[in-house]
C-alpha cells in the first residue's frame, strides 16, 4: 500500500510547532496539561499553558452513570492514562534538557592545599643543585564554557527528542482511546446481561403463567401427568437460567467498573442503554475510512514520529565525526604563599583569568561512532518496517470492524423479526391452549423460541453498539461524545 502523506503532514507539523518555540522556559507545555483528557494535536502557532492536576476525583454516591459520565470517571480513576501523562512529561523534560545544553555552563570551583616541591638549580648558584620550595594556597575560580560550535550534534539531539516527545503525547491519546473502548465495550456487555437477565426474569414468569396454564387443565381432566411435568420442568429450567444471567450481570458490572479503575465493591449505579437508538449503517465506504484510520490512528503517528527520532539521532551521530569549537573562561583570586629553601614566606592576594578558544577534533576512538552510526541506520530501517506492520494491523482492523458492523446491523434487523414474530406465536399459542385448542407441547415450544429470540435480540443490540464502538476505535476517532465514527450518526430505529 502506498504512504498516505497525511499523517506524515501532522507529524511535521507538530514537530514544526514545537520547534518554532524552541528554548522554552518551561519544556513542560510541550506534554498534555492534564491526565484526565487527551492530548490535543496543536496547530501551527498554537501554545499549551501547564495547569494544577487535581487528583482523581471519587464517584458521586446516589448518581446514575451513562456510558458518558462513566468514560469521564474512567479517565479520572484508571491508572493507565495517569501512567501514559507521566510518560509524555518525561519526554517533555527530555526536550527541555537537550535545550539547555545551548547555554553555557557556569561554575565555582576552588582549590587549596600545601605544596612541598624540590626544585634543581645550577650548582653555581646554590652548592648542592637544588632548591626546596614550599607553597599554600587557596584558588576560588569562577569557571565559565560554553559549546558554541558543534556542527549539528545539538540540533539533531532537539529534533529526536521533540519527535520522542510527540510519540509519547500520542500515545497518551492512545491511552485514552483503549480505555474509552473498554468502557464502552463492557458497558454494552453489561448492558447486554443486564437485558437477557430481564429476558430470563421475563421468561420464568411466562414459564409459570404456562404451568399455571396446565395445572387449570389438569384439574379439568384436559391435561396429563406428563403435561404437568414438563410444565414444571419448564418453569426449573426457567430459574437455572435466571440465576445463570444474574451471575453473568455481576460479572459483567465487576468488569465494567474494574476498567473505570472503581472497586467493584462499590455501589455505583449505572444507566440503562438507550434501547431506541441504534447506530446507523455506515455512511462511508471501507477505503475511507482505512484513509481515516491511516491519518488518525496514534500508533501510526507514533511510529511516522519514530521514523523522525531516528532519522535525527542519525544525523546526531554523523555529526559526531565534526569537530567543536568552544569558548573557556576562568576567573580567580589566588590567595597563597611561596617559601624557598625555609625562608620567611611570600605572600600574594591577587586576581587572575583566562580566556581560551577550544578547537576539539575526534581523530580514533576504536569504531565508537562508526558503530553509533551504524545503530541509527538500523533504527531508521526497523521504524519503517513498524510503520508499515502498523498500516497493515490498521487496514485489517477497519477491514475486520466495517464487516462487523455491517453483520450485525443486520443481525439485529432479523432478531427484531424473530423476537416479534415469537412473542406473537406464543400469545396466540397460550391463547389457544387455554380454549382447549392447542397443545402444551406445542405452547412449550413457543415458549422456548420466545425465550431464545428475546435473549438473541439483547445480544444483537449490545453487538451492534460494540461494533460501531469498534469502528470507531479502529479508524482513531472514538471519543467521550461519540462511539461511532464520522458524525455519530443514529438511526430512528
């Protein structure tokens, strides 16, 4: 598949923004503001500003939660975005301490100590040819060196470091997604159990109405022992799968809240489904939104912002091979004395400096940068191959979530039919019986089929919504407002 350009033009310009405001004085704004939300791709000439992260914010006890208002729990209470935010700050301060390798470094230094130094001498002038002097001194210095010339190292430092910086801010919009999914997908799943729980109440109390149905029979010699028995087997079968829905409830509910990052212990109320509004077929065809996917999905501009960093730390590592040109100053109060040979000491109290232009030129350092630069090619090879794998993973996603959706879409469609049509069939066959016109057996089938249509619709819809959840997902675009992609679309269904 040919490179779509789009996310490679976010990528650059991102990564030109941020380096329009190189040097910045906090490298903090360059990472999201705040755990709780996801990262904003910025725009050209757009600036972040850092604000107080207050901590996670408890539930509301006595509040009812939709799928909404549990996602914006979520991103307060789970601990994986909290993770990812710390991530892109380290990122961010690795920017900022790149940046101040520019300035130059400034220190105070002294040296003090005693000195015992035997001196030669031309024997005509002292006998025995040498000379003994002794000296204490104490030197406080004022030490100043700055790179001012490095050929490129610097930059290209910066460059990886900000495209390393962008990785991680994606990332955390990753982050965000993954977990909107999850909450979105359980919360259906619960939604879901939630239904056929109901379904399997529902049918219990059908299940007792047709076995009251017989007993009447029964007592006017109309029915059989048989007929009463499989009416009570009827009504134990009825119970077994209530209890059985009950359990999948509680588990889907200690699931849900497991990924809002609450206890499951707690008592949280959580909002019924909208069960009249469904997702809507989708208005795009697959390639479009496998073009969607290709400009938004945060893995793939992780991996493009990869492909930068290591083309950067390349260049680093070339200019490596360049020499550095750097400014050295001292200056310092020398505070000594000097004896010779034990007579009375000299003492001096006097300021000095020095000023200094250092030339550096790497001649052999045994393959050292040679090797460096062989390990950025390498990286820059390996992030193209993950950014194809990462297109590849992509297309298939949407591929795989397109299909589903359209599958189930039409699944609900025929499970409105069939849960319709059984519900009809059973009453007319209750109907029937009672009159005497009808068999029992031919009202427990019935009574079966309703039971399974209705537990097949509850099915049918949390597939639906979890599939378009799923699309959405799959194309980067799933977000608090929306779980289907482009436009939220609904049906009137």
């Amino acid at each position: 598949m040919p490179r779509n350009v789009a996310p490679i033009a976010v990528v650059a310009a991102a990564l030109a923004t941020g380096v329009m405001s190189a040097h910045a004085a906090n490298p903090l704004t360059l990472a999201p503001e705040t755990p709780t939300r996801p990262w904003p791709l910025p725009d050209m000439g757009a600036t972040t500003s850092t604000a107080e992260v207050a901590p996670p914010s408890a539930f509301e006890p006595g509040k009812t939660y939709d799928l909404p208002a549990l996602i914006d729990l979520a991103q307060r209470s789970n601990p994986t975005t909290r993770e990812a935010w710390e991530r892109a700050r380290q990122a961010a301060l690795a920017v900022g301490l790149v940046e101040s390798s520019y300035l130059p470094e400034l220190s105070i230094e002294a040296l003090g100590g005693y000195q015992r130094t035997p001196l030669p001498i031309p024997s005509t002038l002292i006998p025995k040819g040498y000379f003994t002097s002794e000296t204490r001194e104490i030197v406080p210095t004022l030490a100043l060196k700055w790179l001012l010339f490095d050929f490129g190292r610097r930059e290209h430092a910066e460059d990886a470091a900000r495209a390393n910086s962008f990785v991680a801010n994606v990332t955390f919009n990753g982050a965000h997604q993954k977990l909107i999914f999850a909450v979105t997908r359980d919360y259906y799943a619960f939604d879901s159990s939630r239904d056929k729980r109901e379904a399997a109440e529902k049918a219990l109390k059908t299940a007792e109405i047709d076995s009251a149905a017989v007993e009447a029979h029964r007592a006017n010699g109309l029915a059989t022992n048989v007929d009463v028995a499989h009416a009570q087997r009827q009504v134990a079968q009825a119970r077994f799968n209530f209890a059985r829905a009950s359990g999948d409830e509680r588990t889907n509910r200690a699931a849900l809240l497991a990924d809002v990052g609450v206890a499951p212990t707690i008592d949280l109320e959580i909002a019924e489904g909208e069960a009249g509004e469904m997702p809507r077929t989708p208005v795009e065809t697959v390639d479009r939104y496998v073009t969607q996917a290709l400009t938004n999905r945060p893995d793939i501009l992780a991996d493009l912002a990869h492909e930068r960093a290591a083309q950067a730390t390349l260049e680093k590592a070339r200019a490596e091979h360049r020499p550095t040109v750097s400014l050295v100053a001292q200056a310092y109060q020398n505070i000594g004395a000097l004896s010779s040979d034990g007579s009375p000491y000299s003492h001096v109290n006097k300021p000095g400096g020095a000023l200094f232009v250092q030339f550096s030129m790497p001649l052999f350092d045994g393959g050292r940068r040679d090797t460096q630069v062989a390990i950025a090619r390498s990286e820059i090879d390996a992030s193209a191959d993950q950014t194809e794998e990462a297109r590849h993973k992509a297309t298939r996603e949407v591929v795989d979530a397109y299909n589903g959706l359209t599958t189930a879409l039409a699944e609900h469609d025929a499970a409105i039919t069939v849960a319709e049509a059984a519900r009809t069939a059973h009453d007319a066959g209750l109907e029937s019986y009672r009159r005497g016109l009808g068999t029992y057996t031919t009202l427990m089938d019935d009574e079966n089929a309703l039971t399974q249509a209705e537990t097949e619709l509850a099915d049918a819809r949390a597939n639906v919504r979890t599939a378009a959840a799923a699309l959405a997902f799959s194309t980067g675009s799933i977000d608090t407002r929306c779980q289907q992609p482009q436009g939220c679309g609904r049906s009137e269904r």
